[in-house]
C-alpha cells in the first residue's frame, strides 16, 4: 500500500485545521491488486450533529461509490479523523467499516492509519503505510 507523502501530511494539517470537530471524505486511487496506492482525497461535509463524529451526507457519499459524469475518479475508500484519540478503530468504527474499501483514520497526532476488512465478519486489518518518494515533475 502506497500513500502518497503529500498526502498524508495534508490529510494530518486538514483534520489538525477542523479540530475539535471531526473531518472525512474520500480516498482515490488505485485497489490493483500489484499496485494498490491512494493518490488524494476529497473531504466531504460532516453532518453529524456537534461534529464529535464523522458522518457524510449519504447523497454526497453515493456520488463517489457510484461515480456519474460529475465525479470523475472511484473511491477506493473513507477517511475520518479522531482528534482527541489515536488512529485506531472505535467500535463503531470496527462495526461500521464496509467490507473491500480502505479506511482511513488520522489519530491525535496527525498520523494517518488504514484499515481494511476483506471479508464480512472479519476483523479490521491493519495496513502497512508506507509511503513513497514523490515524483519530480
Ligand atoms: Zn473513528
């Protein structure tokens, strides 16, 4: 699993920015299974009550799951932020994550974490991040 570096810190600086409030959104990139990588990501309006969760308007959330003429890339996963705990799954979290996507969590710190569950009823998985040098241009 790759992440783009630039990535990882502006996802850690967005939900340093929304804190205390809880940030999400989208991860784009590729699940090929010899390549799997995540090169951005979208933030999506959090319409949780209080914002002390994440919780995307569905219609939003939909455009990106079932992309049409106006979202031009897939989501290959979900990201929130904990500001006030580490990157780790909560219980809802571990019981809400939908099987087959990336889930992203970026813990206190600004640390970004992924997890994936790949089949139903299995636990959350831990997904190495590496990330890896970004190309000149
Ligand atoms: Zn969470």
């Amino acid at each position: 699993m790759l992440v783009q570096p630039s990535v990882a810190r502006r996802l850690g600086e967005l939900a340093r920015r929304r804190a205390p409030r809880e940030v999400g959104g989208v991860l784009l990139g590729s699940q090929r299974p010899r390549a799997p990588r995540i090169d951005s990501y979208v933030e999506l309006r959090n319409i949780a009550d209080g914002g002390s969760a994440f919780r995307a308007d569905p219609r939003e959330l939909r455009s990106w799951i079932y992309p049409s003429g106006r979202s031009p890339s897939l989501a290959v996963g979900f990201f929130h932020s904990h500001p006030a705990a580490p990157a780790r799954p909560s219980s809802l979290d571990s019981r809400a994550a939908a099987c087959g996507y990336w889930h992203g969590i970026i813990g206190q710190s600004g640390d970004l974490r992924l997890f994936v569950r790949e089949r139903p009823g299995t636990p959350l998985r831990d997904l190495d991040v590496r990330s890896e040098p970004e190309l000149a241009e």
